[in-house]
C-alpha cells in the first residue's frame, strides 16, 4: 500500500485538514491542526470510512492512476506539430512543407489512436 496514494484517496472523502498519515496509520487531528487522540473528527464513521479505504485500496487505487494517465487527445496535442509550419507552406505555396505537416500529423494520429 502506497502511502500517498492512500492520502489521496482518504483526502477524497475526508477533510485533509483534519488527518493525516504516521506511516499507514490514520492520526486524527484537532480544530489546532494538532494531533489529538480526542479530536473531534475521530468518530465512527470517519473511521468507517478509513476502513472502507482500506478494505478497497486495489480497487480504489487501479482507478485513481487510471485517472491520471493522459487521454489520446492529450497525447496527441503534445507531439503535433505547431500549426504555424503548416500555415507558413500555405503563405509560402510549398507544398512539400504542406505535405510534411499533414504526414507529421498522421504519424502523431497512429501513434496514439483512439481508443
């Protein structure tokens, strides 16, 4: 279990200002920011909630990373070509520098298909 992770996932549901992680371990915090064993965010349901986490980090964390990865359109928009070299080949009429933009960004396309 990755502890970042699971302050992030736990920071989804829980208020971070009031807990935070020793290690894998949940510390609950007062209205101070303090760690206090009476605070008053230390109640069975947050610790529910802890639990459930816990109980279902595989599955909770596979879906955060999933989130994370970049979609195809992103992919894409980062290795395209700036659209400048194409519209200086049409200013210009050279159709090899034309061509060229249109074969980059067909590379770009197989490259990262949509899926």
């Amino acid at each position: 279990m990755d502890a970042q992770i699971l302050c992030t996932l736990l920071a989804q549901r829980l208020d971070p200002e009031y807990h935070r992680l020793s290690g894998l371990e949940v510390v609950w915090l007062n209205e101070d920011k303090v760690p206090d064993e009476n605070s008053f965010y230390d109640t069975p349901e947050n610790r529910a909630i802890v639990a459930d986490v816990i109980a279902n980090y595989d599955t909770l964390a596979a879906a955060y990373l999933e989130s994370l990865k970049p979609i195809y359109a992103d992919l894409r928009r980062a290795e395209y070509p700036p659209v400048a070299d194409y519209l200086d080949g049409i200013v210009k009429g050279d159709q090899l520098q034309i061509d060229k933009y249109i074969a980059d960004c067909l590379a770009v396309k197989a490259k990262y298909p949509k899926t």
